[in-house]
C-alpha cells in the first residue's frame, strides 16, 4: 500500500500533524516554536496527515485562503520517511482540495531551496527574488 494523505477532520491527526511540524521545523531546523505555529493553525488553515505505507504518521501540510490566493503551507515530512513518496501524497491530497474549493485561484507557497526540485517536479515555478524566512532562505514558488 503507497503513501496515503488526507484532510485532518479529527483532533488525534491534528496532534500527530503538529508533532511532526514539531519535529522537523523546530527539532531539526531550529524555527522557533512562535514562528512555526500562529493564529492560523487553529482558525482558517486546513489540516492534512501523511501516512508512509504501513500507516506511521510521516508527514503534514496546509492551505489557507489569503488576498493572493490559495497559499500552500507547513509541508513537513519526518526524515526516516523522506524520498518515499510522502511529500507528493500530501501535495496531490492538498491540491485536489484547493482546486475543488478555490477553482480559479492562484495556488502558491514559500519553498525553502532544498525543496525547490521537489515543487519544481509537480508544476510550480520560481518568482521573485529570494528572502528568509525563520533564517532560512525561501523563494515565492507558483502553480502553472
């Protein structure tokens, strides 16, 4: 069975979501826990759960609406279950959503530069100059 991904209805895959957040942009990365969670997580975000394929809670991710769009957020895969599909399974659950929700949106997110390939792979593209975010170098990435 393959990586499976879904939008979060109950609060145990919240709480597994937010450890795995936890996990790799706090514990690895060293983002402050003030700028990984804000008022979104428990407002206007949606919610989803990556599970590797023996059902192990291995990655998160969310979208919210904003003025420019539909904003792609959070993406977060545990490091034993990295280049396992996980990350793709999550994107594809979200974008399915997105487009359902938000048909004529612009769909985009903040890709830190390891993950450029990896957005670049499913149809995003580079705009804009580079910036930091939580000290860590980021570019504006688009759909289409």
């Amino acid at each position: 069975m393959p990586a499976t991904a879904y939008r979060i209805t109950d609060l145990r895959d919240l709480d597994a979501a937010f450890t795995i957040r936890e996990k790799v942009f706090q514990e690895e990365q060293g983002v402050p826990a003030t700028k990984e969670h804000d008022a979104h997580d428990r407002t206007d975000a949606r919610h989803y759960l990556a599970r590797a394929a023996d059902g192990t809670p291995a990655g998160a991710a969310r979208w919210r609406q904003t003025e420019n769009g539909a904003k792609l957020e959070r993406f977060a895969v545990l490091a034993d279950f990295r280049n396992q599909q996980i990350g793709a399974a999550l994107l594809h659950a979200v974008l399915v959503d997105v487009q359902a929700e938000l048909p004529d949106a612009e769909v985009y997110l903040n890709a830190q530069l390891r993950a450029i390939p990896f957005y670049e792979r499913h149809g995003f593209r580079k705009e804009g100059d580079m910036f930091e975010e939580a000290d860590i170098q980021h570019y504006k990435m688009v759909l289409g």
